[in-house]
C-alpha cells in the first residue's frame, strides 16, 4: 500500500529577528528558506501530588515548559541583495568564541503554500545556535545550502494572523 501524495508542496519561510531585550546594534541575520522544519514541540513537566484522604485519584501539577530545538534542514540565508548571508556564520563563530553578549534572536517560521502565502507561523523567543552543519560540497549539483542548523530557544508561540 502506497501513502497518498499531498497536492500541495510547502516550504518554509524563516526570518531572523533581533530579540526585544538584545543589543539593538546587533546585524540583521536575513530571511531564509528552508526544505524541512522539525522541533515546533513542548513538553510540559508534569508532577504528581498524592493529596491525602483522596484515593480514587493523584492530583497531577503543571510544571515548567521544555522546548525541543528548532531544526531547520537542506536551506539557506540570504540578504535582500539575494546573496549567500553570511552573518549567520559570524553569529555562530562568536558564540564559540565567547564574544559577549551572546546575540540573541526571535526566529519567525512561516509555512508557505505554492503561492508563497504564508498558511501558518510560529515564533521562537531568543534563539542561539546550538550546531550548524555546512553544506555537502558536490561539483555535479552545485548546491551551496546549509544542510542543518540547530537553535535552542527560550519560548515558542504559535503567530495569529
């Protein structure tokens, strides 16, 4: 038994915004587009509490949110001129090097349809790069994309139009 073909193809539209509460001379990191998104999760901690007298049941308590890094796959930045963007790398190259503060952005997700509409959209709150994987170099395609980039964040909202 085949899977069923999705009439509609989507890409993903990713923009890189500086966080409210970062240093305002932080460059703009650009918008990319993106083959795959993973990560759009949270898990809330959940802690149980055996109330006493109360046998047919444990009281169960809302801990904190834990989010799972936002994996963005097979895509690229680039700036309005329509070139590579290359800050991403800086951004990334500072954190190792421990250049302080550490820039933080909020990281906008949007889900294209074929018309390029944005169908829906999620926000990260205060991004950093947790890995970064180059591209695969291939004389025969020609394709310069970055094959991953990881970031952990501190908050995701779903964006209502």
């Amino acid at each position: 038994m085949t899977t069923p073909r999705l009439a509609n193809a989507f890409r993903f539209r990713v923009t890189f915004i500086v966080s409210a509460d970062a240093d305002p001379a932080a460059p703009p990191l650009g918008t990319g587009g993106f083959a795959e998104c993973t990560g759009l999760d949270v898990e809330m901690e959940v802690g149980e509490y055996a109330e006493g007298g109360r046998n047919d049941a444990v009281v169960q308590r809302a801990g904190r949110a834990k989010y799972s890094r936002l994996v963005l796959k097979r895509g690229m930045l680039h700036s309005p001129a329509g070139r590579v963007e290359p800050e991403l790398w800086r951004w990334f190259a500072d954190t190792v090097a421990g250049v302080r503060p550490i820039r933080r952005y909020d990281v906008l997700v949007e889900v294209l349809d074929e018309r390029r509409e944005t169908v829906a959209s999620w926000k990260a709150l205060r991004a950093l790069t947790a890995k970064l994987v180059g591209p695969q170099l291939n004389a025969r395609t020609g394709e310069v994309a970055m094959e991953e980039l990881q970031l952990a964040h501190e908050g995701l909202r779903m964006v209502l139009a």
